[in-house]
C-alpha cells in the first residue's frame, strides 16, 4: 500500500481514538495498537503530525504514538524494531523544518527527537547537532525559536546519560559547540536588554524566552560538559559573566513589573542563572574556588543589604541564602581535624570562606535572619487567624528548605550558627537579655521580635547547650510568658511551648518535669487552636523523651487524655487529625496499662472518625497505629472492641480491596496485637483468618508478621482454628516450601513446630504433606544448621510424643526409598547424632535427647547397633540442663517448670500478654519442662537391662565410650 493511502486509513482511525465516545474510541486505539509493530506505521505518523493543516488533537495523538513507539521499537534489540531504512527515513524528515505553529506539539516533537538522538547521536545521526546550530541561526522567528527548543532538548538529553563512554561522547560534544553557545546566549540576552529600553513587549517576551533557552543549553553543557571547568577560561569566564548578567536582569524587574506578561519568564531566567551557580558548585566544588568569594559577596549583599530592596522576589532570595548554605556546608571546603591531612583545594578554599566570614558579617547576617526574616509575616499572621491549622501545617521537615523562604531561612540559621557557634553564641544571647521580662500586649512589633529570638534559641538549641541555664531561664522567664493569657500574647504562648519542646532531649532537669505537665494541661485549653496543637506536639515530644518517668505523668494523665481527645474532635483537617492521633498514641504507649480508666471516650470516637476518613488513607494508617498501642493498653479487655477492630483488620489485611495497599502493614500489626492480647477466640475473630491465604502467596515482605499471627491462633485455639483452616495452611505451606529462602522455611517450620507442641495428637496428622520433606531433609543430612535444627525439632516432637503416627511415616518413607524401615530408621538416628552440634536451643537439644531415649528400651538390633550415639547424646543433654544445688550439692533439671504462678511485674517492665500465659501453660504440659532428662535416662536404661537380662545390657554398654559412662554414672548418683 503507498504512503497516501495508508495515510488516509491511519488519519481516519487517529480522528476516532480523539473522540469523545467510547463506543468509537476503544476499537481506533485497539486498531492502533495492532499498528504499532507494522512496518511503515511511523512514517505515517511523521507524515501525519508535519502536516499543519489537520486537526490539532490528531497531530497531537499521532506525536504521542510516535514517542511511544521510539520507547518501544527504536532499540536494534527490540522485539519488532524499526528498520534500519525506515529509521534513517524519520531521522530526517524530523529534523527538516522546524516550524510547528503549536507550542505544544513542538515541545512533544523537540522531546521526541531529544529521544532518538538519545539512541542514536552522534553515531548514527552525526548531521543532527549540525543542523540544530545551522537553523539556530536563521532569521525566522519560529525556526529559530523551535530549533533552539529542540536544541535544550537534545542537550538536556545527551548530557544525563551515564555511562563512561557517553559521557566522553558529551565532553567532546561540549568542546565542540560550547563556544557557540556562549555566542547564542550572549547575542540574544543583549537583543532582550535592548527591548527592554524600548517597551516592545512582544519583542522582549521574544527574545526573553530564547535568552532562556539558550541560558538552559549552556546550564547543561557548563555543569555536565568538562572534567576539570576550571581549566576551561570559557566556562570560567560565562560564570563570572553571570553575576553582572544578574545584576542586569535584576534591575530590569524594576520596570517589569509584577503584573507585567513578562515577569513570569524574566523571574524564572534570574532563578535558571542562580541555578547554574547552584548545580556547579554541586557538580565540582574545587571549580567553584575561583567563584566563592563572588558568589558570597552577591548573595550576601541581595538578601542582607538594602542592595536587594525593590528588586528581589522570595524565590530568588531562597536561591541565594541556599548558595550561602551550601559553601558553608560543603565538605570539600572544611579542612580535617590534622591540618596537614587537607589538600591544597581545601585550604584556599576555607581561606576564602574565613576571609569574608568576618565578625561585622556574621553578626549582621545573624541579626537579619532573626531580627527580618524570622519574624511573623502579614500573611502568616492572616492565615493563623482564618486558617489555623493550615498554619500549622505549613510545610516544613525535608526538602521544602530548597523552595521555601521560612524552612530555608531557618536551615541557613542552623548551618552557619554550626560553622561559627564562637562568634555567634555571644550575639544570640545578648539579643536574649535585652528581651528578659514581660513584653507589653501592645507592643506587636516587640512581641514578634521575642518571638523570633526565641525561634533561634530553639533552632539552635544543641550549640548553646553550655552557653544556657535553661532550667532557670524556664522557671523565672518562660514559664511566667505562658501565664500570661491576652489573646495578643499568643505567639509568644505557641513559641515559647515550642521552645521547651526543642530543649526538652538537650537539657531538662527531671524535677522541672511535673510544673511543664501542669503548663501543658493549662495550654491544652488555651482559647487559640494553634496553640493547643502547638502544645500537643511538646508534649508528645516530652513523652517521647529518654529521661520520661511514668510515675511524674501519672497525676495529670486523665486530664491530658480528656484535653487531647477534644482537641481531636475539635480540628477538622485530616493532616492536624493525624497529627493529635500520634500524640494520643504516643502517650497511651508510654502509660501502658495506666490507660484503661481514661480511653472510653476515645474508644467510642475512633469508629466515627473512621467512617469520616474513607477517603484519607493516611489517617486511616494514624487510627490503626492508635488501636495498635490501645489494644496493647486494654490487655484482654481489648476484647469488648471486637465489634470495631475485627471489621478493621479484615478491610485493612483483605488484598482484594484497593485500601489494603496503605493499610495492610499496620492492619497486620494490629491483627497480631489483637491476638496477642486476646483472651479466647471467637467466632469473628476466627472468621478474619480468611484472609490469610492470598497474604502467603503475595510472600512479600509482611510474612513475618504472617507467621507470627498464625502462631498466635495456634496457641489461642489450636483444635478449632486447626479444625477449620489446617487443610488450606497446609496447602500454603508446601507451595511456599518450593520457593522461599531458607529463613523463610525456618519460619514456616517454625509454625509446624508450635502446632505440634500445643497439639500432639492431631497436629501430625494435619500436616502429614510436610513431614515426609523434614524426613528426607534429616536422612540427607541438610547442610544449613538452622534449617537442620529445625527439621529435629519438628521430626523430636513426632518421635516423643506420637509414635504410632512416627511409625506410619517410617513405614512410608520406607515405600518411598525402597529400603527395610530399619535400615531407614538406623540412618536417621546416625545422622540425628552426627548433627546433633546444629543444635543450639536448650529445648530442642533436650528434646532430641528424649526422642532418641524413647526408642529404648528396644531388642532390635538397629537400635541397639545405635546404642551408643543415644547415651552420647543423652549425656550430652544431661550436660546442658544439669546444675548443681550449692545448698544440697546434688544435680537437677534447670528445664523443670513447676506450677504456673504470675511473675512479679517491675516498674518499667511490661505486664505478660495473653499470649505470653497461654505460652507458660503450654510449657507445663510440654514434656521438656516436665519431664526430669535424669529420671528419663534412669527408667530407659533400667527397661533396657530387664528386657536383656544382665549379661546382655553390659556387653551393650561396653559399646559406649568409657568417659561417657563414668560422666553418666555421675548423673545417675542417688539413683
């Protein structure tokens, strides 16, 4: 088919994947997708969308098709990739004319030709940077403009590739052109300053938008293009270009106003030439030497001179004070603790930092920041009067210091307080003392300035550590501040709260701690909202801390709770709501079990919040965390929460329903939580167990917490969740056997191992499908100790406490491997012997001793052929669990466990869970802790010398080694 016709087919399919009716749209884009992999389909395409005359939104499709297609099929190695021919046919008809009408279509087509040029340039398409400076050149607005576009891309493109080779590609193509583009940029920045004197404003947006992209190739080509720039005089000299170039475009936003078309475009070039300072000093520090001295002296003189007034815009003095920040910060520039390890670099570089850092500097950036940029704005004052906690929220913590003027403001602060503490302690404190005693309510600028002070006293809380007497500075000045009540005086209430919550881990004597709680409770009903949840968040911090005692907090507990839970019900935005629920948590886990008399209120809010935050996932996890600490506080009346929690396990752990990709982790937790502190089973809780299945085949990496929520049902309920669930566990398991690591099969063993122990008469049975692998594991002798420890473990708990089924799965193995079951059973026990060392649990080791031992006593020739590996281990048993009585000097069993009696609780301990009485029943009944390994050896060997007679049983002994008898014989003394 020609080139025209298949045009018209493709165009009439394009326009039906563009309608608005799905009834038309899906079989066009299914058409096209059949397309995709045609030869000749891209063709049409470039043919399609270089056609002006057509509609926009099918242009528009066709270009997008085509990026897809590069993604997919433009690789040689690709599955249906493009021809070589039909490629060479695109590369040039893309790079023909340059003059898409639409912007945004010649944004996709510079994007996409940036993409090919990816794969193929220089190599295969050595004509293309070439043609991009050629038509660069033109006169013609458009083309200049959409080569000039295409040529960013491809730069922008080419210089983020990676790999060795690339990378020399790049700096050769950066020798090559970057003289050019430094013309480029030059020429059109000095036609944009000419408008400007004119007022043409088409003509200035003209040339201001190629000065920008022409500023973008050079940004990429300086910062990404050389090895050592500094070496470069062309490089050097566009960036000590940039300052003055700066200088202009500053002045210029004197008469391009803030409602101007062009302010938009001219605030983002002075941003891009900050930016190049910005990535340069990131890319290649000791290059940066030569400019330091300037990029200080600019910056400083912009956003702390009146040099800046009138002209700077926040986000350009975010730029600058981050420029500052980093020469401070930067490593390359701090010389070692031994001076002589620096380098050279190292040191000029310093050298230059110390030389501008001067006293009269520091001191008057450290006054600006605290005295100009850390005082409330107007705005930030409005916003905490009409959106309150909007304002508390703000967003602070991460990267926002590199886009916003009060985080960045605040981390400058922090950083060169750091570098110079010497010098600006002393100022810092005596911007303190000329503010001791109370500020007036009328006063507002002084009440904003104190609160601006005390904001650094916070921000720097660790470096005047030694410098400060907090304790008294909080008993005789802060403490007064937060009485006083005026609604005037609530920055200072919120600030100086703040305050002690930086202080609180630096330096906080403990006594001082109950009159904080008192002014917490007193805050928490502070008529203003942003206090309070200032307040909240001390506190949190307070109970957070290491030096918390629970018996300080005690007394004021039920009032904090009652605040708290009304100040939840109070705010109204998801992020706050989250915030108090982590203060609630937070105290609740502290206090434990102090909880219960206070939670009853929260208890019947949590479900309504819950309902309320169906579309808040992220609150939804804050709610979980909370039941999570609330459960483990309510103990086993955690019970009478069932008919909320259980339903929110079962969405939260259900990996059909869309939720459970935010909430699984803490559903799980909690789910677990629940039946740990669950005091018996019941039909509901049984019934979330559904869930479990699909859970084990995502084995991701919750199986952990998985297995663990599967043995909390086994020792809650073993008979009736077995009964109803071990079929399909059984089936989960062996389908993770197959694929899992070997901690994984360790844990899944794990599991068959409890079942065994809690239920030794059914278990076997249940999970009959496994065992016969623990057998084969053991006779082939499993090289990982811990999976080898394991496998004894479960195969002991069969051998000791179910023979008869032991005796069907011998019998069965025997089929299996074709082999006598005595044969069989004589190779267990040698390598049971052999590897009894894998061991390294007092439990499973004196299990082991007692299955072997419960072979005996035995005429059959395999096992008294095995006779002496059972005495050695049996000895070897003995030797771990026997201590000695100093008071009687006699030996006895350390394992023994008598009655169950509750252990006495410390203070700061936690009181057993549910979980941990059944685990203590358990062990009463588990022949390990009952049965005394000395009196079991005694009664086996003394069966063994009846049934043979005397005779018979000596030549038997005579096979052991004769200082394992004699060590024997000093166990059985008294026997």
């Amino acid at each position: 088919m020609d080139l025209n016709s298949a045009s018209t087919i493709v165009l009439h399919v394009l326009t039906q994947a563009t309608s608005q009716d799905t009834a038309v749209l899906k079989p066009a884009e299914e058409q096209l997708k059949q397309w995709e992999t045609q030869p000749g389909f891209y063709s049409v395409l470039l043919n399609i969308f270089t056609n002006h005359t057509l509609d926009i939104n099918v242009r528009w499709l066709a270009v997008l098709y085509f990026k897809n297609g590069i993604d997919r099929y433009w690789r040689r190695v690709a599955p249906h990739a493009l021809s070589e021919e039909e490629k060479a046919t695109l590369r040039a008809g893309l790079i023909t004319n340059f003059n898409e009408p639409v912007n945004q279509i010649a944004t996709q087509i510079a994007v996409l030709i940036a993409k090919v040029a990816r794969l193929d340039c220089p190599r295969q398409w050595p004509e293309l940077i070439p043609t991009l400076i050629e038509s660069v050149k033109v006169q013609d607005d458009l083309r200049q403009h959409r080569a000039l576009l295409t040529f960013y891309h491809v730069t922008k493109t080419l210089a983020s590739k990676r790999l060795a080779a690339d990378r020399k590609l790049f700096y050769d193509l950066a020798s090559g052109i970057y003289s050019f583009a430094c013309s480029l940029w030059n020429h059109h920045t000095d036609t944009f300053l000419q408008h400007i004197s004119t007022g043409d404003e088409a003509a200035i947006l003209n040339s201001l938008e190629r000065t920008l992209l022409s500023l973008k190739v050079l940004r990429k080509l300086t910062v990404h293009g050389f090895v050592e720039p500094h070496k470069n005089m062309e490089v050097m000299g566009f960036l000590h270009g940039i300052f003055e170039r700066l200088k202009q475009f500053l002045e210029c936003s004197r008469s391009i106003g803030t409602d101007n078309v062009c302010r938009d475009r001219l605030e983002k070039t002075i941003i891009l030439y900050t930016k190049v300072l910005l990535d340069f000093l990131d890319q290649h520090p000791f290059s940066f030497t030569p400019l330091i001295q300037r990029s200080l002296e600019f910056a400083v003189s912009y956003v702390f001179t009146e040099v800046g007034e009138g002209i700077t815009f926040e986000r350009f003095i975010v730029q600058c004070m981050n420029l500052i920040k980093m020469i401070v910060k930067n490593y390359a520039y701090k010389p070692s603790k031994n001076v002589e390890d620096s380098s050279p670099e190292t040191l000029e570089a310093h050298k230059i930092k110390m030389s501008f850092f001067t006293y009269p500097t520091l001191t008057e950036i450290c006054r600006r920041l605290v005295t100009h940029y850390f005082l409330l704005t107007e705005e930030e004052l409005t916003m905490w009067e009409e959106d309150p906690e909007g304002f508390t929220v703000e967003e602070t913590g991460g990267d926002s210091w590199k886009y916003s003027l009060r985080p960045c403001t605040e981390v400058l602060f922090i950083d060169i307080f750091h570098e110079y503490n010497q010098t600006l302690t002393p100022i810092l404190l005596e911007m303190v003392q000329t503010l001791q005693g109370p500020t007036s309510v009328e006063n507002t600028s002084a009440l904003l300035i104190k609160d601006a002070v005390y904001n650094a006293v916070g921000l720097a809380a660790y470096e005047l550590f030694d410098s400060v007497d907090f304790d008294q500075w909080f008993k005789n000045q802060l403490l007064p501040e937060l009485r006083v009540t005026h609604d005037r005086y609530k920055p200072l209430r919120r600030r100086v709260i703040w305050l002690i919550g930086q202080w609180i881990s630096v330096k906080f004597k403990s006594e001082l701690r109950p009159m904080l709680y008192e002014a917490i409770c007193n805050l928490l009903q502070d008529q203003d909202l942003v206090v309070r949840i200032e307040t909240a968040t001390t506190l949190k911090l307070t109970v957070d801390d290491f030096e918390f005692r629970t018996d300080q907090f005690l007394p004021y507990l039920e009032t904090m709770f009652t605040l708290l839970f009304q100040l939840l019900q109070q705010v109204t935005e998801c992020d706050t709501k989250m915030h108090v629920l982590h203060v609630l948590s937070c105290v609740i886990e502290r206090v434990n079990m102090q909880i219960r008399p206070y939670v009853g209120c929260l208890v019947q809010y949590l479900p309504l919040l819950w309902k309320q935050s169906e579309e808040h996932n992220m609150l939804r996890c804050a709610i979980l965390t909370t039941l999570i600490h609330l459960v483990q506080g309510l103990g086993a009346d955690s019970k009478n929460l069932y008919p909320f929690l259980l339903p929110i396990i079962q969405l939260s752990t259900d990996v059909s329903q869309p939720p459970h990709v935010y909430l699984l982790e803490d559903g799980l937790e909690l789910w677990l939580v629940t039946l740990e502190n669950s005091p018996c089973l019941t039909p509901e809780l049984l019934r979330i167990f559904q869930n479990m299945s699909p859970l084990l085949e995502l084995s991701s990496e919750n199986l952990r917490t998985c297995f663990k929520i599967i043995n909390g049902y086994i020792f809650l309920s073993s008979t009736e969740f077995l009964q109803t669930y071990a079929v399909g566990l059984c089936q989960s398991f062996c389908e993770l056997l197959k694929e899992i690591t070997t901690e994984g099969q360790v844990q899944v063993l794990k599991v068959v191992e409890n079942v065994l122990k809690v239920n030794p008469t059914l278990g076997p049975q249940m999970f009959q499908p496994i065992l016969p692998c623990v057998f084969r594991g053991i006779i082939d002798g499993e090289r990982y100790p811990v999976v080898m420890s394991t496998y004894l473990g479960v195969m002991g708990r069969v051998l000791l406490q179910n023979t008869s089924f032991f005796s069907s799965l011998l019998n069965q193995m025997a089929h299996k491997y074709n082999q006598e079951m005595d044969q069989l059973l004589g190779n267990m026990i040698e390598m049971w012997v052999d590897r009894m060392d894998s061991i390294t649990q007092p439990e499973r080791r004196k299990l082991s001793a007692l299955a072997l031992l419960s072979l005996l006593p035995s005429d059959n020739g395999v096992i008294q052929d095995k006779f002496c590996g059972i005495i050695n281990i049996s000895v070897e048993g003995l030797h771990d669990v026997m201590t000695e009585d100093p008071e009687t000097g006699t030996y006895r069993d350390c394992m023994l466990m008598s009655h169950f009696e509750e252990p006495k609780v410390a203070e700061d301990e936690e009181p057993p869970t549910e979980q941990d009485k059944r685990k203590k029943m358990l062990a009463l009944k588990d022949p390990v802790h009952t049965v005394s390994l000395q009196q079991f050896v005694y009664e086996k060997l003394k069966a063994q010398q009846e049934l043979l007679g005397e005779q018979s049983f000596q030549a038997l002994m005579e096979t052991v080694d004769t200082e394992i008898v004699t060590q024997l014989q000093d166990f059985l003394q008294g026997f």
